[in-house]
C-alpha cells in the first residue's frame, strides 16, 4: 500500500522540485522510515536494513535515478526538442579522460539556490557516468545500465550517503 499510495505523493514532480535542504531530505525519508517500522516483524531492524528486507530504495537514490533518466530522454530527443530544455553540452574538449563522451557543461553559481537547478543539479553526476550507460537504445536498456551501474552504491539504502562517481 506504501508503494501505491504514498510514495506517489512523495516522488512527485521530482526533477523540478527536489530537496537539496538536510532536513527537507531527512523530513521525506522519516515518511518512508515509519511506514517500514509499521510492519511487526521488521520493527526493530536498522533503516537501511528494513529497505533491504522489503526491496526499497531510500527516496534520494529515486531522485537521483529520475533526474538521470530525464537527462537520458533530454540528451536523446525523447521530447519535443522546441519545448525541451536545452542542457548545455562541455564542447571544449575539458575533462575527456573519465566518465562518458557526451558530458554536460559544468556551471559556476554563486548562490546555493542556483546550484540546484536541475540543469546545473545533474551535471556532475551524469558525467561521471561510463558510456556503456549513456549509450543505450532505448529509455528500459538506460534504466537496467544505470541499475547495474549503481547496484552497490552507498546512496542504495543510506539516504544519507552522496553518489561519489564511482557506483561504489
């Protein structure tokens, strides 16, 4: 029933409005934290360890994997490309030796807000993606690269935890 009915509320509209706040991410996991501890028998378990017993993911990692799957569709013209938003592309040749060959350009801000934009909120961590990710056919084989990717991921069951770059 969490699945269906309140993980909805709490996914939605994601890729404009994510939480970049500790205590906005720490107020939406706490929602997750308690329907887990709901169950009798898992109750008495570690957070981390309850996602893994019910096969959830912390809500950041979700995050996380819908900007990267919405950066997949802008990047590959799944949308209509005169309404689509136009994700600035590093073209200089910077940075070539890790991560993928289709990097995005990386912008300086100021102000802490501006830094989470979804443009600019995204940009690092699509780089550090490999190409045998990012160039993929179609949206499902994405999804199922991106997975494999990160399957031992900190940020898997510790919300806490940052993607580093590396899937480790």
């Amino acid at each position: 029933m969490y699945k269906h009915l309140v993980r909805l509320h709490l996914e939605y509209c994601n890729s404009v409005w994510a939480p970049y706040k500790k205590s906005y991410i720490d107020k939406l996991e706490k929602v997750q934290k308690r329907a887990t501890k709901m169950i009798p028998e898992l109750r008495k378990m570690h957070y981390p360890d309850r996602l893994k017993q019910l096969n959830l993911l912390t809500l950041t990692y979700r995050r996380s994997r819908g900007d990267m799957i919405e950066t997949y569709k802008l990047l590959t013209g799944k949308y209509d490309q005169q309404v689509a938003l136009a994700l600035p592309k590093n073209v200089t040749g910077e940075y070539l030796t890790r991560g993928n060959s289709n990097k995005l350009l990386v912008k300086r801000c100021r102000y802490e807000l501006r830094k989470n934009f979804f443009s600019n909120r995204i940009a690092n961590m699509w780089n550090s993606l490999p190409d045998y990710v990012i160039i993929s056919d179609t949206v499902n084989i994405f999804k199922n690269r991106l997975d494999a990717h990160w399957k031992h991921s900190d940020f898997l069951f510790h919300y806490r935890a940052t993607y580093n770059g590396t899937g480790d």
